[in-house]
C-alpha cells in the first residue's frame, strides 16, 4: 500500500513548496499532502503526490506533530527541503468504480439531463453542469447529423433522377437518330437534317445530365464521411468527455462529503475512526480525484480539438463542394441552353 521515498525540493522566494498538508496530532497519527498548487516547486517537481504521507522532513521525524508545526518547519528551514514520503500505492486502472461513485455519476448524469426548473423543484444545483459548452453541443452534433442525413437523402434522389433524365434524353437522341436513318428519304434533306440535330441536342444532353448526376453521387460519398464518420467520432469523443466529467464530478462530491463528516466531528470535538487510522480512505478519495480531473482535462482537451476541426470542414470543405455544385448546374443548364438554341 505505500513505499518510501526522499524528494529534495528548492523553495520559492516566499519559502514555500506549495502543497497543503492534513492530518496530523491530536486526530490523526500520520501527517498527508492535501493539495498541490499550480505553478509551485512541488508541482514542478512532480514527483509528490497527493495522499502521501510525509515521514520525515531533513531527516527529522514528524510524527506526532502537528500540521501547523510541520507547515513552519518547512518555511522555516534554509536551503532545499528534504521530505521522506510513504507513497500512497493504489492499482487505479484495475479498481473498479464504487456504488457510491456510480450513483454520484448517475445524479450528476441525471442532473445534467432535466431543465432549471425541474433541477430547482428537486433542490438540486446545476451550476457546475449548465455552464459546460462542449456538453451543450452534443444536441447540436445529433441535429447536425439529421440535416446531413437528409442533405444526403434529397442528394441521392436528385441524383437518381438526373440519371433516369440522362437515359430519356439519351434514348429520344436515339429514335431521332433512327428517324433520319429508315424514315427519311433521300428528298427529305432538310428534315432528316432536323432529326438529326434533334438527335445530337438529345445525346449532349443526356452527357450533361449524366455527369452532373455523377457529381451529385460524390457529394453524397463526400457527405456520408462526414455523417456517417466525422460527426459520430466526435459524439462518441464528447460521451467519452461527459463519462470522464460525471466522474470527476463524482470524486468531487465523495471528498466533499468526506471534508464535511470531519468538520462535524470536529465540532463536537470527537474523532472519526478512520482518521485515527490513517484516514486512507480519504487520501484514497484525494489520489481519485486527482487522476479524474486528469484523464477529464485530456478529454476535453481531446474532444476541443476534435470539434475545431468538424467546424472547419463543414465551414470550408462541405460549404464549397455544394457552391461547386451549384455553378456545375448552372453550367449544365447553360451548356444546355446554348445547344438547343442552334437549332431553334
């Protein structure tokens, strides 16, 4: 459950490390670090962790004293601070998450989930949970998902119906082109001339309609990446977030409750069984959370990256594939004009 170790840290120019140190006589026997400041030696160090009990301090012993006393010992000392720590030893990827965690995530899952007046009829806080942009676009990406998912189903239709036009102009091109063949006589000059122009229009219109069918079928792939691929990776990307967020919530909220049975014991001047031992489970709860806000801040990390990106792509890619579109129809319907005009 622990093994022994002695760090040297230089102080800063306030003579402190930058942790918080719990425990300690009269209600507990072993003094433990608390909390580690951000910008400090001891976070720059980073081989503290939170939890550990501190044995030693330049090779003194501290036990039996008190936090106060261990606080001034530190301060107090010139030149680099020598602590001798038992490490707090936990397998954190193997344990698996308590009941009570579990039903933590759930209430704040649950929480998370229901409107403001809902939340304040049930006396519950949704402060923490109602600010989160990121979780607020989850709604967003599955009405993205639905625009692109009908975007791809009016695409496939237009598609399919420019290639039937295609076949259709292609095989009136092909009776008019029979027509100036077998019905027409060699007198008939002018008007096997007129079928045959009529066949021609027919046929060019049919290519066109024909490539522009086929653009229309790589929008649609190029759709189906982004609806089927892109955005389902970011939802699942933002559930892992909100799974990793719930649970740090969750540690929060049981250290809390922790931090709270003390201070009632303390008022009433009696002491907490598992602060008489050690309080491992509290130090426990601290290591926890630590690790959860972690693997939480990766995430969000992770999934910010993620969503910058979909932005970017809907923004510039998609946006111009359907301008493209767009100019290849009017081309099309152009090219058009301009061939029938010839022989009207």
């Amino acid at each position: 459950m622990f093994s022994r170790n002695v760090i040297e840290i230089e102080k800063d120019n306030k003579g402190r490390i930058g942790i918080a140190i719990g425990g300690g006589a009269p209600i507990c026997p072993c003094l433990y670090i608390v909390q580690i400041f951000e910008n400090t030696p001891a976070k720059k160090n980073g081989l503290i962790g939170l939890g550990d009990e501190i044995v030693s301090i330049n090779g003194g012993s501290v036990r039996g004293f008190e936090k106060s006393e261990v606080a001034s010992l530190i301060k107090e000392t010139q030149g680099p601070i020598k602590i001798s720590l038992n490490r707090l030893q936990f397998d954190s990827e193997s344990a698996s998450l308590t009941i009570d965690i579990l039903l933590k995530k759930f209430k704040h899952r649950f929480v998370a989930s229901i409107d403001d007046d809902t939340a304040d009829a049930l006396g519950l806080s949704r402060a923490i949970l109602c600010n989160d942009v990121l979780a607020k676009l989850k709604e967003q990406l599955e009405a993205n998902q639905k625009f692109y998912r009908n975007l791809i189903k009016k695409s496939e239709e237009m598609a399919k119906y420019y290639h039937i036009i295609s076949d259709t102009q292609n095989c009136i091109g092909s009776v008019f082109s029979e027509l100036s063949i077998k019905e027409v006589t060699g007198e008939e000059v002018n008007l096997k001339k007129d079928f045959t122009g009529l066949s021609d229009i027919h046929k060019h219109l049919s290519t066109g309609h024909h490539l522009f069918s086929n653009k229309l079928e790589s929008l649609v792939k190029a759709l189906k990446c982004h609806a089927e691929a892109a955005i389902p990776d970011v939802h699942q990307t933002l559930t892992k977030y909100l799974d990793a967020k719930y649970e740090y919530l969750a540690y929060c909220l049981r250290v809390k409750e922790l931090e709270d049975e003390e201070a009632e014991y303390g008022m009433i001047q009696e002491h907490l069984p598992r602060m008489q031992t050690g309080n491992y489970e509290y130090r426990a709860m601290l290591r926890h959370r630590e690790q959860s806000r972690e693997n939480f801040l990766e995430k969000r990390k992770t999934v910010a990256v993620k969503i910058e990106l979909l932005d970017e792509r809907h923004v510039r890619e998609l946006a111009l594939q359907l301008k493209n579109l767009i100019n290849e129809m009017k081309d099309m319907h152009v090219k058009s004009r301009d061939e029938i005009s010839k022989i009207l």
